[in-house]
C-alpha cells in the first residue's frame, strides 16, 4: 500500500477510536440505558460533549480527504508531495482529537486549518496543479 494510503487507514483508526471514546464518555456521563434508547433530548457535557463533536468533524474530514487522496493516488499526481501531505494531515489530525478533548480551543483551530489546508492541496494535486 502506498504511504498516502495508509496513512489515510491510520486517519480511519483515529476517527473510530474517537467513536469509541465519545461514546464510553457518554455511557459514564448518562449510562447505558438512555445512549440505547432513542437519544431525544440527551445533552452530553463536558468530555463527552467535546468528544462527540470531534467524531463529527472527523467523519466529515474523513468524508472530505478520502476522495482527494483516492484521486492522487489513482492519477499518480506527485506521490512523494501526497505521502508527505498526508503525514501533515495526520498528525494535525490527531492534534486537533487531542486539543479537543481537553478543551484547547486556540490550537485546536490552527490543527484543523492545517489539516483543512491539507486536504486542499491535495484536490490542487489531483487536479494537476
């Protein structure tokens, strides 16, 4: 598999690991009973409230940057360039889960700019640019 592919997997594992740890936030928060329920009118706080909306933005990164890199991967666009990206995109991913679940607003944001910007390029690299 190529660097950029994997490391698309590795982005795989982190949002379900962030999956895994916003709902056992949750079942501490509320227990289990009403998280199998049908979750009307459940309000996280805290961890679990901060975990649930980094696993949304994560899957819609994940949404985002899995066609970009396909499409490099498949054009053979600047491989090295896209493995190097994609290493970027990683580990401001991971940043942005970590800043987080901790509450760390202003580095939060500059992780998710990065990995945004990340994904950007790599459209630009798919696209030939």
């Amino acid at each position: 598999m190529t660097p950029e592919l994997t490391y698309l997997a590795y982005f795989g594992l982190l949002v379900i690991a962030t999956l895994l740890v916003q709902v056992l936030a949750a079942m501490l928060q509320v227990g289990l009973p009403p998280l199998a329920g049908n979750r009307e009118g459940l309000v996280f706080t805290g961890l679990a409230f901060r975990m649930e909306r980094a696993a949304n933005n994560s899957l819609l990164a994940l949404a985002l940057v899995a066609p970009a890199v396909i499409m490099v991967h498949l054009t053979k666009q600047s491989p090295e360039l896209a493995a190097q990206i994609m290493l970027v995109f990683l580990l401001a991913r991971i940043a942005y889960v970590v800043l987080y679940a901790f509450g760390i607003a202003w580095f939060r944001t500059l992780a998710w700019v990065a990995s945004f910007g990340c994904t950007a390029l790599l459209y630009a690299k798919a696209l030939g640019f």
